[in-house]
C-alpha cells in the first residue's frame, strides 16, 4: 500500500522544437498539466512541477546525437538535475509531435536516475501513437489517451490500493512486459466540464510569463489561459482533435467561466485572457450570455481567440457584443479559398459567409487573423490561385493579420493514415523533423502530387506579399499604425508580434533569443 503522503508525483513537460526561421514559438502557459494537477490534488499534495519551457523560455542552439537542434525550454541534462531521486511517478506530456525526437532522449535520462518510477506519458502525440512511442522508448509504462483527469485520478488510486501498476483502466495502454502491450478500451469523455475543478497554478512558474509577455495571442498585457469548451464537431482531415477529444462539443456555464476569470485577475493581476478552445463559438445563445455576463461584470479585461472560431454564428449583433466585451483578437481559418479543397479536407464552411462575418468584426473594431494551409495532398496550382484570390478579399474586407502554414500530416489525422496508406511517409526522423517547417520560411516539404518543395514557399511568399500590399493600400492608416506600435514596443495584431520577435532575435542573437508564442 503506498500511501498518499509518501507518493511523489512529478509533472514534466517536455521543450519544444522550433524552426530556426520561425518568428514565433509556443511559450505558453500549459493549462492541460495544471488541470492534471487539480485533478489528483484530492490524492495527494506531494506534487512537484517541471514546466521546461517556464522555467526558461529562451531559445537555443544545441547539438543532439549529431544533429543541431534549435531548442524551446530546458535540456534533458536540466531536467534531469531539477528531479531529485525517489519519485513514485512521472508524467510525461507531449504534446505535439516534432518534439518528439528529443522527449525520447529526456525519457531515456529521467530513467537513469529515477528507475524504479512509473512512467506514465499524456497529450496529443501519445495518444494519436500510444504503440509507436511505446516500442520505440521502453521506458514509457502506460500512455494515457485523450481527456486524462479522471483517467490519471482512476490510475492513481488502484496504485494507492495495490502498489503496483494498474492494468486495466480504460483509456490507457499498459507495459505488461518488454515486448507485450495491453491495449485497454478508450475511456468516455466527460460529460460535465463544471464538475472538473479550476486548473492548479501553484508550483508552476507563472510569473515568468505574465512578466515575459509570453501568451497564445498577442501580448496585451497579463495574460492567463482558460479553456471555455473541449471538442470540436468538426471533422477537418488534417487535424488530430478527434483523435483526443473525439468530435463532442461540451461547453462550461459561462456564469463558471467568469468566476474563474476573476479570481486570475485578483491573484495574478491578469489583465487579459487567451482562450484555447478548439471551436469557442458554436451556439449563439452561449456567446451572447457570455458576452452579457462580461459586459456586466466590469472587470476591465480584454480577453482573445488565437487558435480560430467558425464564423457561422458571428453576425453584426455577436461582433459587436464581443467588442464591447473585451474582446479584441480572433482568428478565422478559412485553410482554402478553394472550394475542391474545401471540400477533399472536409471543410465545411462557406467563404462568402465568412467573409461576411470578417466584415462585421471588421467593422466592430476587432483585430483579424486569417489562417491558410497550403500543400495539401491533392492539391492543386489552381487551387492555390483561388486561394490567392480569397486572401485579396480578405484583405480588403478589413482582415488585418495573415498567417501561411504548409500541410503537415499529423499524426491521428485523417490526412495522415491517408499518406501512411499510400507509402508517402513513414514514421521516420525525417518525418519529425519536416514537422517543425510547418511554419518555416526557408524550407518546406511537400507531401502533394502536383506541389512541389519550392511551390509552397513561393506562394507563402507571394500570399503574405499580396495580402499585406491590398490591406495597407485599402487601410494606409493601418500601416502608420504598424510603424508606431512597432517603436514604441506594443503589439496588437500578429504582424507586430512577429516584427517585434524579429526585433528582440536581432538585439539579442540568434543563439538566445526569447520569442513569443502563436498557433501551431
């Protein structure tokens, strides 16, 4: 019997990989391991935290079996020294896979000097490859698949009961020895978000970023994580949340979600909110109550929706209640201005409606991001004209900011077991390092029959070149407005975050550069 005061739990999160072009990188605040943290505090307290890109949110250059690295947060070696001996368990959360190819190496060095832990590893790329990352670290114990609270809560108590490591818990895949694996059933999503308790901030070094002005969105000052809903009930083929959240959609009350924004702005001063939501807006009637709750409260906050909404519920009488409610960043990913592509990735979305509603935020006052993908598999030149032809109306409707990512094949898409199926790609390090060019503007790979390496960078190029000529010539005011924030240092849309970051690598050196966070 292991008793809970005797238990030590340690909360590691892994750094990241970064593309040394990229002008931007995911230091954020990790509110899945704080709701881990909250989740088992009922079972213990001797919980020690390991936020590796927190504890030093710097980028460096580094040398790993070989190959040079550029590395978001703390090393294997720095880990390693900040675990002392004697930890009953470790978790493990990784979250996105081109950081893979280094979270086996902190793997490998943890197990050196804590051997006889339990190694237990959560987050998006565990659960999209629970078999994979099992065979290819046998230092991993258990994976635990999507929503993990109150499967890390079922694991921890049957190993206060027995002392040992539990076999049958759904949602997990146990070691049972070196070569066998036992593949438990998934667990069921929980069907009430305002039972869960409020994330567990204390051991995590908060203060690094909310003085840093690290955050998901742009940097309007304090800025604290929340999460209002989990799911999404879409089923776009590039994308992995189905494979962790399955495709429900289950929001909080919103009269729950405000109380928990104003204890962040009594205890940590915060004076903006980032909401990481997959899909924040689904159902009007929750947005306006929302919004009317906020508005009511006076709480003096802005709060932003960097990771992309739908537009189908955002109308002028939404817009200008999130306005009016603090909102002041919201992103749109149309992905396509093609409607073959739309279609082929299984977007269902009409562009003209969501260029009706970018007018509407527009016209509001709302700061708007676009998200375009290119390279999609089946994509073709002519899609990536329509393309092209939706980001000049983008730009003219009032969208102010433009982001350009390559396709990248994540695993747990559909796009993925797509290319594993037609032997375009293999779970190689070469398939993890083309991750991270995801946001490069030096290197792209191409996994499209009819797009090659060089198309993608010429149209990110030419598609950033057209969209920031049309908004500047449309809005001149816009770039007048760009020039002086930039000099004085402030940041209200991501183009000036990203000057900015380049600003801040310049002064600072390519080798240690502190930059800020964005959307992967």
């Amino acid at each position: 019997m292991h008793e809970s005061s005797a238990m030590k739990i340690v909360l590691l999160r892994v750094p990241s990989i970064v593309d040394p072009t990229a002008s931007t990188a995911p230091i954020c605040l990790p509110i899945g391991l704080a709701y881990l943290k909250a989740a088992l505090g009922n079972l213990t307290q001797n919980i020690i935290v390991l936020d590796s890109i927190g504890n030093l949110p710097t980028i460096r250059k580094i040398q790993v079996e070989g190959m040079p690295l550029m590395l978001l947060g703390q090393t294997a070696e720095e880990l390693v020294s900040g675990i002392s001996r004697g930890a009953s368990i470790i978790f493990f959360s990784i979250m996105f896979s081109q950081d893979w190819l280094y979270s086996r190496i902190i793997l490998r060095e943890v197990r050196k000097k804590n051997p006889d832990a339990l190694f237990i590893a959560g987050g998006e790329h565990i659960t999209a490859l629970p078999e994979f990352c099992m065979n290819a670290v046998p230092e991993i114990d258990m994976c635990v698949l999507g929503e993990g609270e109150l499967i890390v809560q079922d694991v921890i108590s049957k190993y206060q009961q027995c002392g040992r490591l539990p076999l049958d818990c759904p949602g997990t895949y146990v070691r049972i020895k070196d070569n066998e694996i036992r593949k438990n059933p998934r667990a069921d999503r929980m069907a009430a978000l305002d039972a869960l308790p409020w994330p567990d901030w204390e051991g995590f070094p908060v203060e690094n970023y909310l003085s840093g002005g690290h955050c998901f969105g742009v940097n309007l000052g304090r800025s604290m994580p929340i999460l209002a809903t989990r799911g999404c009930p879409y089923q776009c083929t590039f994308c992995s949340s189905s494979k962790m959240w399955t495709n429900a959609w289950r929001a909080r009350n919103p009269e729950d979600v405000l109380e928990e924004m104003k204890v962040y702005v009594e205890k940590y001063k915060a004076k903006n909110f980032d909401f990481y939501d997959l899909t924040f807006i689904i159902k009007k009637d929750w947005i306006l109550r929302f919004c009317e709750l906020l508005i009511a409260s006076n709480l003096n906050i802005t709060w932003q929706l960097p990771s992309g909404t739908r537009s189908e519920v955002i109308d002028n009488q939404v817009a200008r209640l999130l306005y009016r409610a603090g909102c002041r960043n919201l992103s749109f990913a149309p992905e396509s201005g093609s409607d073959d592509v739309l279609k082929i990735i299984k977007k269902r979305i009409s562009l003209s409606a969501m260029l009706t509603s970018m007018r509407a935020c527009a016209k509001e006052g709302l700061n708007i991001k676009a998200n375009i993908m290119c390279g999609f598999p089946e994509e073709k030149k002519k899609d990536l004209f329509k393309t092209l032809l939706f980001i000049v109306k983008a730009g003219w409707v009032g969208v102010d900011d433009l982001s350009i990512n390559q396709f990248s094949p994540y695993p747990g898409s559909e796009l993925f077991d797509f290319l594993v199926k037609r032997n375009k790609l293999e779970l190689d390090e070469k398939y993890f390092e083309h991750l991270s060019s995801y946001a490069s503007m030096s290197r792209a790979h191409s996994y499209s029959d009819n797009l090659s390496d060089r198309d993608i960078l010429l149209f990110k190029y030419l598609g950033t070149m057209v969209f920031y000529t049309v908004s500047f010539v449309r809005r001149p005011r816009k770039l007048f407005t760009m020039v002086r924030n930039v000099c004085l240092g402030n940041e209200t849309t991501r183009l000036e975050k990203t000057i900015l970051s380049y600003k801040n690598r310049w002064f600072m050196g390519s080798q240690k550069t502190s930059i800020k966070a964005d959307h992967r």
